[in-house]
C-alpha cells in the first residue's frame, strides 16, 4: 500500500482547472480523448501531496464496436513516469472494476495494438477475454471484456461504498480523498 499517496474518486466530469490538470497527464489531447472525459461516470485520480500523478477514467463506450450491452470502458489510464511500477495502475483498475461491476454494468477495455505490454498482459489474464479487434484510424485495437465469473467477485468483495453511476452529476469534480487504510461511507464522497 501507498501511505503517502491520496485516492480521488469522482463521479463528476471536470471542468476548468480540474480538467486542465487531467490534461497534464496525458501526451496527446484530441476529440477522442476529450470524448472520453465528457462521457466520464467515474474518475480515479491519484495524488502525491498536491501533484496529480495518476488517473483512470470509466465512460461510456465511445467508439468501440462491441456487442456487449450496458458495456462501461476502462479507459484514459496515465501514470506519471516516475510513479511507475509501483502499483497504482493495479489499484486504480481495481476501483474502476469494483465501481463499473457494483453498478450492474460490464466492464470492458480497448488496448491498442502499439502497447504490447498492455494487450500481453490482458491476453494472459484469468479475468479478462479478447471480445474482438477493429481498426481505428489505421490503428488496431483490442476489445477486452471482464469474463462473466468476474460478476461474482462482487458478492466476495467487501461492502465498500462507491457513488454510483446513476448518482446526480454536477460540473465541480468531488474532493473526496480515500486512503486505501480507512473505508470510506457515501456521504464521504458527496
């Protein structure tokens, strides 16, 4: 565990500074990414003290042609170079799956072609399953769902409290903080 690290969960779309200090994170800003943001359900931000050093987004399928219905992405995943190996992708893939499986949806994720590590390590997982590839952009891409077992886990998992999906939406990201050693109640988190 990260004692020294701050979990952020949001359920709101950021808007102004908020959304400014996402866009640090990530080399390339374009519509699809963008697309992405304003699609969010959750966000997962990771913070050092005052700098945001990683984050993970769950939205909407944007453009991913799978066959999955009530489907939410994985997706915009970015850690900081420096805070690498360390687990924090892990631990915000967790709490992106408890919050997409918690909300009766089925979790999925694109991984593109030109990220080997990533598609080596999905292809080599228990929970997850190749659904399909498709082209975007000239690019190959992965679709992978989380396998039918994977909706069990959530009966095994304690009850942690996340906001759900159909929770009201508003413009100002929420400043909730979760330390990973202390559970955390839904009015925590509003």
């Amino acid at each position: 565990m990260h004692s020294f690290l701050r979990f952020a969960l949001s359920t709101s779309v950021p808007f102004g500074a908020a959304r400014s200090e996402l866009e640090s994170l990530y080399p390339v800003i374009d519509d699809r990414w963008n697309q992405k943001i304003d699609r969010a359900r959750y966000i997962v931000s990771v913070y050092d003290s005052h700098l945001l050093i990683a984050a993970g987004i769950v939205h909407d399928s944007v453009i991913a042609p799978t066959s999955v219905m009530g489907a939410l992405e994985l997706g915009c995943m970015s850690v900081r170079p420096e805070y690498r190996r360390r687990g924090i992708r892990q631990q915000i893939t967790e709490l992106r799956l408890d919050f997409v499986l918690k909300s009766g949806c089925t979790p999925i994720t694109v991984i593109d072609s030109a990220n080997p590590g990533s598609w080596a390590a999905y292809e080599r997982s228990e929970v997850w399953e190749r659904e399909r590839s498709f082209e975007h952009q000239g690019q190959s891409k992965y679709i992978y769902r989380a396998v039918p077992a994977l909706a069990e886990r959530t009966a095994s998992t304690p009850d942690f409290e996340l906001p759900l999906a159909a929770a009201q939406r508003n413009s100002t990201p929420l400043p909730a903080v979760l330390d990973f050693d202390e559970r955390c109640e839904a009015n925590q988190m509003s």
